[in-house]
C-alpha cells in the first residue's frame, strides 16, 4: 500500500519549511540550499524529533521573504532530513526525503512556524482505466528518455520498477523540467487517474517541446557550419591572395557590386540573376578565365539602362522649325513626319507604325532621323544593317560562346545610357541572310511594338523593353526588304532632287557647314551660282548630294591652302564656272548628251540607277551573217531576253514594214549599249532596243531630240516602267524635247514636278507601232506602207549593200 493511503483522517503537527519554485514529491531525495533563518529554525527542531519529518510546502510567491499563509500552497510533502550540511557561507545544505503527501490545516509559532496536518489519500480510479493510463504514461516516459536524453538508464529502471499508479507519477514528475505551478498541480490532485493524466500531458508536451527545440538546434548548426566554413574560405583566399602579393580584393569587389546592383533601378528578374550570377564571383579564383566571363555579364547588366529614359517632348512647332532648319525642300516627309509626332503626343505613347525612309542614297534619309530626334529631345544612335547575315548581330551570342556579347541593340543602348532613344536602322534593304540565322526574323521582334517590350537577347537571357525607343529604319529600294518586316513600317518616300534643289541646299546648307568645318569664314569663299550647277552637272552623278559635298568640301580645302600659303586669312576666294578644271580637275561625267544628229540604229532610252535617272544610248548594226543576235555593253539577262523579245517583234511585224520575212536569215544582228563597263539590266529599254533594231534595218534614222522607256511584250504591247521621276530630269538635263512613255505610267506624272514637265513632249504609248512614227525621222507612211521602199526583196537587196559598212 501508498504512503499515501495511510489514513487520510491522521493528524500530525510538524516543523513547516516554504519552499521557493520547487516542489518536493513522495519518494524523492533532494538537496536543497537553505538560508532562511525561519527555514533555519524548522530544520533544526525536526532534526532534533525522533521521526527527523518536516513539512516542506511550496511558496507560490518566491519573492516574498516571509511568507503568510496566503503563500503557501495548500498541499505539500511531509519529508524526512536526511542529512544537514554547514557552508561557509552561514546557509546549509539539507538533503530530504520525501514521504508522503499532506494538506495543512493551520499554522502557529511554537519555536518556528508548526502546521497541523492531514495526511492526503489517493482516490483509485477504475482498474482498467488506471491500468492504461500506466501503460500509456510508461511508454510516453520511453519516448521522453530517448527524445530528451534527461534521465540515465538507471533512473529509468528504477522508475519503470514503481508499481503503484499513484507512486508512479509522484516519481515521474520530479525529474521533468517544468515549471513548478505544473509540478504543484500533480501534487495537489488526489485523483490517481488524474495525476496520471497530468503527468502524461507534461510528458507529451516535454517530448514535443524537446523535438522542436532538436530541429531548431539543428537548423541553427547547419548555417553556423555553413557561415563558418564560408567565413573559414574566405578568408583562405584572402590570405592565398596576400601571400601572392595580388592586393585587389575580389570579395570587396564582389560587395561592390553587390550593393550598387540593389541600389539600382532594374526589373527584379535581372537583379535577381546578376546577384546570382555575382555570388558565383565569389567563389571563383579571379585569374580564371570564368571569373572574367561572369564578371562581363555582371558588367552588362549593371551598364544597359533598363529604366533610364530621357526626358522628350513633342512640340510640334519646335519640330517644324528643326526639320525645316535642317533640310531644304522634303515638304512631304517632314509633313508626314509631324503628323507622326502630333499622333504620338495625343496617344502619350510610340505604338505606332515604324517610319521607314526610302529613296537614293545622299538624299538626306539618315540626317532627317537624325534632325527628328533632335526634335523630340532625344538620343541619336545609327546600327547600319548593310551586310548584316548574322542573327546574333541583331540577338547576341549566347554565353556558351567564348567571347561572346550581347547583340549591336544592347550595344548601342549601353553607349547612349539612355533606353529611349531615336534608333536608325539604316540599310534596312540591304540586309542578307545565311546558314546563320535570319537577321530580318531578330528585326521583326526588335521591331514590332507588340513584343518588344519583351526582346530576347542571347547573351542577356533577360527580358528587355525596347518598346520606348523611337525606331526609324531607311532603304535604298522597298524590293528587298522581307514582307512581314515591310508590313511594320510605314513608307516615307524621299525623292531624288533637281538640279535647282540641289543648288539651294549646296548654297544653304553644305557650303556654310563645309566652310565651318574647314576652318574658314564665310567671307573667305565665294561659288558663283554657274559654279555650283557646272559641279552638280560635271562633276557629281547622283541623286542626292553626298557627292556634291564631297566637292565642296574639296573646294574649301584648296581656299584653306591659298590663304595659309599667301599668309592672308581676310582674303575672299571667288570660284566661277571656269576656276573649276584648275581646283577639281577635268570634268568627271559626261552623261545625258543626245546625238548631236539623227542616226541610223542609235536610239536613246532612259535608265534608272540608284544615282538617279540617265540617257542610254542603243545602238544597233547589221552585218552579212546568218541569224545570230550579239548584244555587248555587259548587258543583264533580263535586258538581252528584252532585246530579244524585240527582235521577235521586229520580224513578227516584218511584213508590215515591208522587210523580207527572212531577213535575219542573211545578216547578223549587233545590240551595243555604252557606257560598255557599266553593267545594265532590267525590262524598260524593250522599246529602246525594238526602235533601233527597226531603225538599223529599214535604214532610217531615230530623232536625236527624241528618248523613250517602256517594257515591250512579244506582240509588242508597251508595258508599264519605274523610276519615271528621275527618268524625265534625266531627259530634260540632256535636251531632249520629246519623252515617250508607256500609257500606264500617266498616273506617275503627278510625282514629276511642273518645271520638269513644262520642257517636255510627253508621248503616251501602248504599242511599239505608235512608238516608231514619234521616234523614226520619217512619216507612218514610209514606215509601214513601205513607199518608196515597196519591194520587201529591195530592202533585203538594200541590207546586202550595207553588209560591207556595217557602221552607219
Ligand atoms: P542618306 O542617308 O539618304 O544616304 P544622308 O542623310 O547621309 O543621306 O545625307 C547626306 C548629306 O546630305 C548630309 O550631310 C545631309 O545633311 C545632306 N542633305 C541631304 N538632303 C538635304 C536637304 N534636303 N537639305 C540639307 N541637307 C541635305
């Protein structure tokens, strides 16, 4: 039977000691320091009893020094002084014994402070119920000893050894680390079952609290051995570098970088990888070639300006002025150019079409996108994509590659600092592709304002907005630029200009820049008016005025020379007309002069090049021969099919003009175009090559003061031409009266300005027939009724003569 079971009706009266935050149970030997004179005092009287027992209660008010008996717990443990140990100190160290459970009654003073007591029974439980409850409380003390590893083996048997329910919790719950209310409470309860219950739930709680504290423990070793060993390495590599004598500190660099990349202004993906990518510098030795390579893409990310924009506006006025201050004439494109810009204001965005500038070269296209940035505040940066065949041109290389960088759209960005620039895509035309990818498909994304807010370089890997640069492209000819890349852009045309245009812009805008430029002042050079249009005529061929600056520029180098050698810097130097052999050497071209007379075989067309429009003299002879057709003057394949075509022509009508229709059975047929070392090709000279042909073999001569164009189909329809603006200053340059062209082209006028129109005969066409009597030096009638030639087999006879002088 329990100590505890003992009569509960038994009153004793012993010595009574107030316990500070501990809690003494049944069966338990524990020593306590002592140093309170009343606890003392207690101690001696019970020492000095025959039984040695003591009431040792605990004191739910440690702080107070003297306790009442509103401080003491009601219920408390009878033990008996084992032992009493004197320290030096003047306190003792006292082991008890604890022995039983009571509650007191009342207390009085009697020497030190006695209580009456009664002895606490236990009330049993049911059986089977206190049967599980051991059990369970068993088992939650096995899990308790192996989580917390608080209590040795030995205790363990000798707590498993308790049989009695009630004993077994009064000697379970001294040894768990609880707080002594907790322990308080199991004391108290009378109940078996539920001291049974408390002492399972302190048990569990314990278990719990111990495996949470183990994986904090653990979690917290795991990052103090990962700081440490970092902390350990880094400091290797410090030391490795100082022994090395290298005193740049790439750890502080890595810092460095670390700290500006989250001070900067970037989207969160790309500051999150750069600091990924700059943490692996750490690790890295920075003589390896890998350090550089992610230290380069670190770099890039920290140079491009993702959210750097300028400040632009739009003040159209202002814009007008620049434009207009900047080129002369261009009316049309400048107008479209600031409707473009009224529209971007009033939407407050770019997602517009691109501008697309076309035309020949020297004409301004890239200088006017230039002047459009200046008009809206912004950056200028040029990419020439002539020649380009590289997607990774456009896109970058990926990292893989060794030296691999970022795409030239990166590039430029991280040159201007700015991610709102005006951005020229030049030579848009002359792009290529090969076996390395399509830089036309890397434009269409950079290009297209639904997605390039989300470019893709190789190299970064990274989104990039493009969305607000102001992209402008310019092309020499809409013919090669790839469709779906056309569709995005919206043509601005920019036309070749006349002679008198390019006087104006000579005489307002090259001369003064190129007398600035060299140095000089405006007082030092004078070009006569006759000078001027002597240069465009003899000493430029183009359709812009690249070339006449050029020669500008040459005339304020030869004025730079004369002052400095004649020590006169006021001196004026007056060019004229005749000065200009003697400054820029003989004449260069010697273009658009018509024959002087009529000639048999020798007709002259119109041509279109890239520098604008020109005469083309055909010239055909006839000799003995059998049938063959030559045609020189590096002529294209498609311009030989046309005279072929021609001649086919030619001999399908051999009837109407009185030829015999096996005429070219007995002769052969020679086509010249010269220049002969300028390559020509293309369709319009059909008509050309047809009325020479026809002149050379009915012997009469074309009109000198008569050129044509106009594509000729085997039954010798008059198909439709390009290029007519520059054909007809081409035709009125070199004074001829009459132009004939194709009855399609009518419509093509309006483009033709009115002083160009007024000097000329246009002749509208649709068949070659009509085209002979405005181009031969004879009437309809001699030409197709054959009179005075009425005989086919005469002018065959007539050819035969010619055979011996094949030139005419
Ligand atoms: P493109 O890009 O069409 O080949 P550029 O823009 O390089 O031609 O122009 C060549 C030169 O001609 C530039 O110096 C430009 O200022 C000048 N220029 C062209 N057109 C004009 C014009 N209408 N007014 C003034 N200067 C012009």
């Amino acid at each position: 039977m329990s100590e505890d079971r003992r009569g509960d009706d038994v009153f004793e009266e012993l010595p009574v000691m107030a316990l500070r935050e501990v809690v003494m149970f049944p069966r338990s030997i524990m020593p306590l320091y002592v140093g309170r004179d009343a606890s003392m005092k207690s101690i001696e009287i019970a020492q000095a009893s025959y039984s040695k027992l003591i009431f040792l209660v605990n004191q739910h008010t440690p702080e107070v020094e003297k306790p009442g008996t509103q401080d003491l717990a009601k219920v408390g443990c009878v033990s008996k002084v084992l032992q009493r140990l004197r320290l030096p100190d003047g306190t003792c160290k006292v082991l008890f014994e604890g022995v039983y459970r009571a509650r007191w009654e009342e207390l009085h003073e009697d020497g030190c402070t006695m209580a009456k007591l009664r002895r606490c029974a236990d009330t049993p439980g049911q059986q089977e119920e206190v049967e599980a409850l051991v059990q369970t409380v068993r088992e939650a003390l096995d899990e308790y000893a192996k989580t917390c590893r608080k209590i040795s083996p030995d205790l363990l048997m000798s707590i498993k050894a308790v049989k009695e329910p009630g004993a077994l919790a009064n000697t379970i719950v001294p040894h768990l680390k609880v707080d002594y209310h907790k322990k308080q409470k199991v004391l108290d309860e009378d109940d078996v079952v539920h001291r049974l219950e408390l002492t399972y739930e302190l048990l569990q709680s314990e278990v719990s609290l111990a495996s949470v504290e183990k994986r904090i423990k653990n979690r917290v070793r795991v990052q103090m051995e990962r700081n440490q060993r970092e902390y350990y390495l880094n400091e290797q590599i410090k030391a490795i570098n100082r022994e090395m004598g290298r005193d740049d500190d790439p750890q502080a660099e890595v810092d460095e970088i670390e700290q500006k990349l989250k001070k900067m202004d970037l989207p969160e993906e790309a500051r999150s990888k750069a600091l990924t990518e700059a943490h692996k510098l750490r690790n890295i030795p920075s003589s390896a070639v890998e350090y550089t390579v992610v230290r380069n893409y670190v770099d890039w990310i920290l140079d491009l300006p993702w959210n750097a924009l300028k400040e632009t506006v739009i003040d159209i006025e202002k814009a007008r002025d620049i434009l207009d201050g900047d080129h002369y004439g261009l009316e049309k494109p400048k107008e479209r150019i600031l409707e473009y810009l009224a529209v971007q204001k009033l939407s407050h965005g770019l997602k517009g079409p691109i501008l697309c500038f076309v035309g020949p070269p020297g004409v301004g296209k890239t200088s006017l996108a230039k002047s459009v940035a200046r008009a809206t505040g912004r950056d200028f940066v040029r990419l020439s994509l002539g020649g380009v065949r590289d997607e990774a041109e456009i896109r970058g290389h990926r990292r893989t590659y060794v030296g691999a960088l970022p795409g030239k759209i990166l590039q430029s960005l991280k040159r201007v600092k700015f991610n709102n620039p005006l951005f020229c895509l030049d030579e848009i035309d002359k792009l290529s592709s090969d076996y390395r990818g399509d830089p036309a498909s890397a434009l269409l994304e950079v290009l297209d304002p639904e997605q390039n807010n989300t470019f893709m370089d190789h190299y970064l890997e990274l989104e990039y907005d493009l969305s607000k640069i102001f992209f402008i492209t310019t092309a020499n000819t809409l013919h090669t630029i790839p469709v779906p890349l056309l569709d995005r852009m919206e043509v601005i045309e920019l036309n070749s200009y006349l002679e008198t245009e390019k006087r104006h812009i000579a005489r307002r805008f090259l001369l003064p820049r190129q007398i600035q430029e060299h140095g000089l002042k405006s007082t030092n050079l004078h070009v006569s008016d006759n000078a001027l249009i002597e240069i465009i005529r003899s000493y430029t061929y183009e359709a812009g005025v690249r070339d006449l600056e050029r020669q500008i520029a040459a005339l304020c180098r030869k004025t730079a020379i004369r002052l400095v050698e004649e020590n006169d810097l006021d001196k004026c130097v007056s060019i004229t007309r005749n000065s200009l052999p003697s400054l820029l050497g003989v004449k260069r071209y010697r273009h658009d002069e018509r024959e002087v007379e009529p000639r048999v075989g020798v007709c002259a067309g119109l041509a279109w090049s890239q520098r604008g429009g020109e005469i083309l003299l055909v010239e055909t002879t006839l000799m003995a021969g059998s049938g063959h057709v030559v045609t020189t003057g590096q002529l294209g394949e498609v311009m030989t099919e046309s005279a072929k075509a021609a001649l086919s022509y030619v001999r399908s009508r051999a009837d109407l003009l009185g030829l015999d229709p096996r005429f070219h059975r007995k002769i052969d047929i020679h086509v010249h175009v010269p220049a002969g070392a300028t390559p020509k090709d293309g369709p319009s000279a059909g008509i050309t090559l047809a009325t020479s042909i026809t002149s050379a073999l009915l012997g009469i001569p074309v009109r000198n003061d008569v050129a044509m164009t106009g594509e000729i189909s085997l039954r010798g329809r008059v198909l439709p031409i390009g290029g007519l603006r520059e054909k007809l200053l081409a035709a009125r340059r070199s004074g001829v009266r009459k132009v004939i062209i194709p009855h399609d082209n009518e419509k093509d006028l309006k483009e033709v300005p009115d002083e160009v129109l007024r000097d000329l005969k246009i002749v509208f066409v649709e068949h070659v027939d009509e085209v002979l009597p405005q181009a031969l030096a004879a009437t309809s009638e001699e030409i197709f009724s054959g009179r005075g030639n009425t005989q086919p087999i005469c002018r065959a006879l007539r050819l035969e003569k010619h055979d011996n002088q094949p030139t005419q």
